[in-house]
C-alpha cells in the first residue's frame, strides 16, 4: 500500500524524531535528529537510522522524487536517500508527498543501488499507480540515472548541507 510521508518525520514515530527545523521555503525544509527510542532503520545493508542520526528532507516542487540526507551522530554523511514519490503538496498543515515505494541509495563513498523494484511493481499490479504516474516514474528514474551519471545529483545545495551541532 502506498504511504504518505511527511517532512517534519510525523509519519515515523518508531524514529523518535526532535523536529530541529520546519520550514516549508527553504532547503533542507525539514531537519530532525533520531532520538533515543529510534529503532535502527537499515536498507541495503546500510545503517540509515539510529539514535542520534540526523536526517535532512529536501523536497522539490514538481519533481517525482523526495530526497532525505543522513548523517552519523558525528556529523558525517552516510548516504542520501531518494524516494520517487508524487510532488510534494501541503497536507495537514506540513508539506507531505505519497511514496510511490521505488527508492535510490546513495551511499557516501559507495556505489548507488535501486531498491524496492518488486514493492513499486506490485503497487503498479494492484492498480494503485495510474499510468500517468508510471510515465512520470519512468521519467524522474531516467532523469535521477543521467544526473547520478553526470554528477549533477544530489544538487550543490544538498551536498553543501551540514547538520546543526549539538
């Protein structure tokens, strides 16, 4: 089933997650850091969540992708995260996009994986993405190949980010 995901991380309670900043006008829009009742979050055998993690939501009008920047308790990237998911709109007072289930993985030093193919083509089987959306997810993993290929993705905004310190 498709799943809403919100910027300021209320959809994930089992991250513990201290909202540090919600501002739905500048990148990141949403930043939090795990908090100590985090469960690990692991994918593709990478660590993505534990406490003290801090995790950077960028969303980009009219784009089918959500991208999430993790880092170490230290402050070191360990990967950025796409979602391909609808565009992001306001929804209950938040800005929100639906996950679609197709994700990247871009690990810091790492090679980037796709992941979850099998969970987006069984949503596409059940009905729940129409085809205008798959021509849209077809086209943003299309774009997200060319610009990881060209170095051009994350964007220099993304990769300038640091998480606040403690």
């Amino acid at each position: 089933m498709l799943n809403r995901k919100y910027a300021d991380l209320r959809h994930a309670p089992r991250l513990d997650p201290e909202l540090l900043r919600y501002d739905p006008g500048t990148l990141p829009q949403a930043v939090a850091r795990l908090g100590s009742g985090c469960r690990r979050q692991t994918k593709g055998g990478i660590v993505l969540g534990d406490p003290g993690f801090t995790w950077a939501v960028f969303l980009f009008p009219g784009r089918w992708h959500a991208l999430t920047s993790i880092f170490d308790p230290t402050g070191g990237l360990v990967a950025h995260y796409v979602d391909v998911s609808t565009p992001p709109e306001e929804r209950d007072g938040v800005l929100s996009f639906l996950d679609l289930k197709l994700d990247l993985l871009v690990p810091a030093g790492g090679e980037d994986r796709w992941l979850d193919r099998e969970d987006y083509d069984a949503e596409v089987r059940e009905g729940r993405v129409p085809l205008a959306w798959q021509e849209a997810v077809d086209d943003a993993v299309a774009w997200l190949t060319r610009e990881r290929a060209a170095e051009r993705f994350p964007p220099p905004e993304v990769r300038a980010f640091r998480p606040p310190g403690r």
